[in-house]
C-alpha cells in the first residue's frame, strides 16, 4: 500500500468496534490495543500512520468521545496514531469547534461532509446545503491544521474547486 502511494490507515468502521453490551469488556479493549500496536508498528516501518475516528453512540459504544478517543491512543502509546474527525461526527461526539485547539496534535486527518446527513452514507457538503462550511475550515487553518482533509466518494471537480477557495481565503 505504501508504494501505491497510501499514507494513513482510517478505522472509522463503528460496526467493527462494537462492545459486549455485559460483561467484562477491559480483555476485548486490550485486545484492540495489542492490536492497534502491532498494526502502528508494522506500518511505521513503511512511513504510514493509523487513524481512529471517534464515533458517536448511535454507530458504536466505543471510542464515542474525543476524551476517551485520546486516553485510548495514549495507552497504545505509538506516535503514528493519530485522530481522525469526521464533520459530521464532531456534534454527536460532543466537540465544538473551539475544542479542536486542544487537540490539534492528536488529528491526522479531517473528513469534510455533511454534517446534516448523519443518518445515511457519507454526503458531500455543497454551498447549497446552508451550512457555515467556512467557520470548520476557518477554524482548522488558524489552529496550523496542516494534513489531509478528504471529501466524500460523491465530490466533484466543482465542489472540490469550491473548497479550495474558501481554504485559501
């Protein structure tokens, strides 16, 4: 993957990440841990880095949070973990956009889409939709938000162009 150009691994599968509703759960996150570790690892060694986006409860019961996002990833305790957040995810993840200051070191990756299409697949935000996209992209360049930020599989040259102008206002 590396050859082929690939940088960052996203795990934002909340399907794939879903607890045991009883019991014990500290083996099943230890695991994922052990996981996560072996998997930062393997991919150091080829210049890649991991992503993990916090999800709201409605996708999965773990990693809901920034806070417990960012506890997890200090537990795993590799460099090449990072963040990954989503538009559409910051409110049902409980994060404003002033919060993003705190954890601008952690974020590896930022997915702009729109935020009012929660229940369904990813949607590409458009000027049309009425929403403040400026104030999100606003908010990640003053903060020195300097790595990849991906549109949903919908985008087009047009809308592409379209946030290009408003990153580089």
């Amino acid at each position: 993957m590396a050859q082929l150009g690939c940088r960052r691994l996203v795990w934002s599968d909340g399907r794939a990440r879903v607890l045991p509703v009883e019991g014990a759960t500290a083996g099943f996150m230890e695991q994922v841990r052990q996981f996560l570790s072996m998997l930062c690892r393997a991919t150091a060694d080829f210049g890649m880095g991991v992503l993990i986006e916090p999800l709201g409860p409605r996708r999965t019961n773990f990693l809901n949070t920034m806070k417990e996002t960012v506890d997890f990833l200090s537990h795993v305790g590799a460099e090449n973990l990072l963040l990954s957040i989503s538009l559409r995810e910051l409110q049902q993840i409980g994060l404003s956009l002033s919060d993003l200051r705190r954890y601008r070191q952690q974020i590896g990756h930022v997915q702009l889409d729109n935020p009012l299409s929660y229940d369904g697949p990813r949607i590409c935000p458009r000027p049309e939709d009425k929403y403040d996209y400026d104030s999100f992209l606003k908010v990640l360049k003053e903060i020195g938000y300097s790595a990849g930020i991906s549109l949903p599989n919908d985008a087009d040259a047009g809308v592409l162009e379209y946030y290009r102008e408003l990153w580089n206002e």
